[in-house]
C-alpha cells in the first residue's frame, strides 16, 4: 500500500467547482442531502418549510411542506390568523403521518425480530447437520438429503406441537373465572 497518510475529515476551501461534470454531481448530491435535513426538520419539529434553489443551469428545485401554497400564503400572510380548518388540515395531516411513523417503527423492529429469528434458525440448521439447507435447492438434493431434512422437519414439528398443547394449557390454568 502507500505510504499516503489521510487525515480525517479536512476542511476543504470554499470555491466554485470548475469541472462541468464534477459542478452537476456535486449539486445534485448536496441538493438531495439539503432536501433530506429539510424533510426531517418538518418530521421532528413539526414544522412547515419551504426551500427553492437554483441549478448551476438556472433550473429551479423546491422542496415545500406541507405544500407550496400553504407555506408561502402562510410567508405573505405573517400578521393574519390563520383559520381553523386549515389548522384542522394539518392537525391530521401531523397526526397520520405520526401514526405512519409509529407502523414504520413497529415494522423495523418486527423487521429485526424476524432477520434475528432467522439468524438463529440458519445456525440451528447448521449446527444440527441438516445437510442441504438451505443451500441447495430441493430440486437438486439427492434422496438422503431428503429424507435427512424430512426427519428433521418432522422432529422440529413434533417439538412445536407439544410446545403448543404447553403453552394452551399454562394459558388456560392461568384464566380467572368469570364473574357471573
């Protein structure tokens, strides 16, 4: 390797990028990363923003929310109140978005609790020699490969019901009586 040492994160000089190619990605890369830190300003602190910014062609971007009209009427009309159903509008629009942040949160970490299941099941195939799995595809195992994973997959059912028919009968010798 060489023998260039790096330095961390260095401050690089503020000046305009010469190259037309290197000008175009660097826009559009800062574009998407200034419209992400917008979007999640509006997430966390429930707030309405508006951005414009111009290409180095002179071709406009915006990002608004909740939505272009509300955020400059809102801009243009500082010193009015503002009525009640356009409150009501975004006092739901907050609330379904919270409520779709809150089903994103269950999924990711269902998301989690599942890769980890199978991660575990990998490893338990594995340490437990179920040659073939799940590797290789069913259509090209050989008959011992078969019948190796059909016996396994028999036991693992076996131990599933009678944890099954356990867990009823510890749920229902745990049910209070009913109040008649």
């Amino acid at each position: 390797m060489g023998d260039k040492q790096m330095k961390g994160r260095e401050k690089i000089e503020m000046k305009k990028i010469e190259k037309e190619d290197d000008l175009y990605a660097s826009f559009t890369k800062l574009r998407n990363e200034l419209f992400k830190e917008a979007s999640e300003l509006c997430t966390e602190c429930k707030v309405d923003i508006g951005v414009i910014i111009f290409s180095p062609t002179g071709e406009p971007h915006s990002f608004f929310h909740p939505n272009a009209d509300k955020v400059v009427n809102r801009f243009l009309r500082r010193d009015m109140p503002r009525d009640d159903a356009d409150q009501l509008a975004e006092a739901l629009a907050r609330a379904r978005v919270e409520q779709l942040e809150q089903q994103l949160h269950e999924l990711e970490v269902q998301q989690e609790i599942e890769e980890e299941r199978a991660k575990k099941l990998d490893e338990l195939f594995a340490q437990d020699g179920i040659v073939g799995w799940p590797g290789v595809p069913i259509d090209q195992m050989d008959m011992e490969m078969v019948t190796n994973l059909e016996s396994k997959i028999d036991n693992l059912l076996l131990q599933l019901e009678e944890h099954a028919k356990k867990l009823t009968e510890e749920a229902s010798s745990n049910v209070p009586p009913s109040k008649i």
